[in-house]
C-alpha cells in the first residue's frame, strides 16, 4: 500500500485531495503539507529512514502554483536523491505538460480532480512502486518514458516504446502509435535528440522514426523509402546511407 504526501498551498483543495486519497485502498496514508519547504522537510525526513520505514513516502502529489518553491521546483530538487518519491502533478493550468514529461512525472492530474481520474494516476504509481519491490529496482523509479497529450480535455502519458514514427508540424509533433497519432507541441528536433538512444532515427526534415518498426527499406530508381506498418515513408538523400548502415547494422549484416 501506498505511502503518499500531498502538497498544495490552498487548504481547500488540499482537504479534497487528501479525502479522495484516503478513500482509495491502495493508500495507506496520506500526508498533506501547505507548502513547498514543509514538504521538503517531510521528504528529507523520509529518505534519511530509508524505504522500508514508516516514514517513507513512495509518491508526492504536487501542486504546481505555490508561493515561493513551485512544484516545478521541488520536482527539479527531487531528482537529483538517488531514490526520490514518485511525483504526480496536481494542477488547474495544463501549460506545464511538458515540465512534466522532462521531469519523468507519473501523470499529470487537471483541477478540479475528479475520483475517477486521480484513482487512474494512484494505478500508475501503485503499478510502479509494485514492480519495483517486486524486481532488481531500475536506475530510475519509471522507466519507460512517457509524453503528455491531451485528449478532450484529459491529460494522458502515451509510452514512448508505443511510437512508430513522428512526424513534424512545425513547433508541434505528431507521434503516430498502432492506435492512433498525438499532436504535441515539442519540436521534432528536441524529439530526435532526446530519443536517439531509445532507438529513433531521422530520415527526413519531416520525420523520426522507431528503427525498430521499421518493416521494410526500398530502393526506387534512386528514391529511397520505408515501410513502418500499413504507411511508407520517403527517406531524403541525406538521411539514407546513415539508415541504411543502421539497419544493416541492426540485422548484423
């Protein structure tokens, strides 16, 4: 069960959050500061207990407005323990999405929470906390990198092992899954290098590619072009010896 801490500066809003934390079976306790300095002082307190005692706290609920030490902040200082909490983003402005997804936040929760969406982000750290007592613990809590997209109005993190291919809108992304694309605004130069060691290759000024999902390569009177599922993609002159060396490379050709 999960030992939580919710952080937020409005009593009100921390009450809410501490009551529909409480109701979900899988919070042992549930912890709220009014600040961003008492909940660094509650988590300072927990890591030097170590996990396995009762002080510990496995996940923080922030809230991203406070004053003095946002929680944009308190995130940025979270992250350089060796073994943070977990951190979901408890906030009424969804501007700050991709703060998030660069601070490796388990979800990203909109005001005014409703049960049904903050008992969805306490399944993700509870999934999470799970499988790391459960298994040799990863360099970092989770693992599998995610981006933030909305969908009507909700916040979801979509995997980035799930992205075939992205394809550029100018200052905007779309990441293409087997079950749908995502608009996101991160350029597609910021996408290429933060995943090229996750496997993603540039094969034109329009598109990043999983080297993985790549199904076939075609060589068309000097036109060069993938196959990524059901969609072929044109690969530019530049690009194509580099991801033909890649590919042969990955079948050990």
């Amino acid at each position: 069960m999960l030992r939580v801490l919710a952080v937020d500066d409005e009593a009100p809003a921390l009450g809410e959050l501490l009551y529909l934390l409480r109701a979900d079976p899988r919070v042992r306790s549930a912890e709220g500061a009014g600040d961003a300095t008492a909940a660094l002082r509650r988590i300072g307190r927990a890591l030097e207990a170590g996990p396995e005692a009762d002080e510990a706290v496995d996940v923080v609920f922030l809230d991203i407005h406070m004053p003095g030490l946002t929680g944009l902040d308190v995130a940025r200082l979270l992250a350089g323990f060796a073994r943070p909490p977990l951190v979901v983003f408890v906030t009424a402005h969804e501007g700050f999405a991709l703060q998030a997804f660069d601070l490796k936040a388990v979800d990203y929760v909109l005001k005014p929470v409703r049960r049904e969406r903050l008992a969805e982000a306490v399944r993700r750290v509870h999934d999470l906390v799970h499988a790391t007592t459960a298994a040799p613990a990863p360099a970092a809590p989770a693992a599998a990198e995610q981006v933030p997209v909305e969908l009507g109005g909700v916040t979801r993190f979509v995997s980035v092992d799930d992205i075939a291919y992205v394809e550029a809108h100018g200052d905007y992304a779309r990441l293409h899954t087997d079950h749908g694309s995502h608009l996101v605004r991160i350029p597609l130069s910021t996408l290429e290098e933060r995943w090229a060691a996750r496997g993603f290759v540039r094969i034109h000024r329009s598109h990043l590619v999983a080297l993985a999902r790549i199904d076939e390569l075609r060589l068309d009177g000097g036109a060069t072009s993938v196959r990524v599922g059901a969609t072929d993609l044109a690969v530019s002159r530049r690009h194509a010896r580099h991801l033909r060396d890649l590919l042969m490379r990955r079948a050990g050709g």
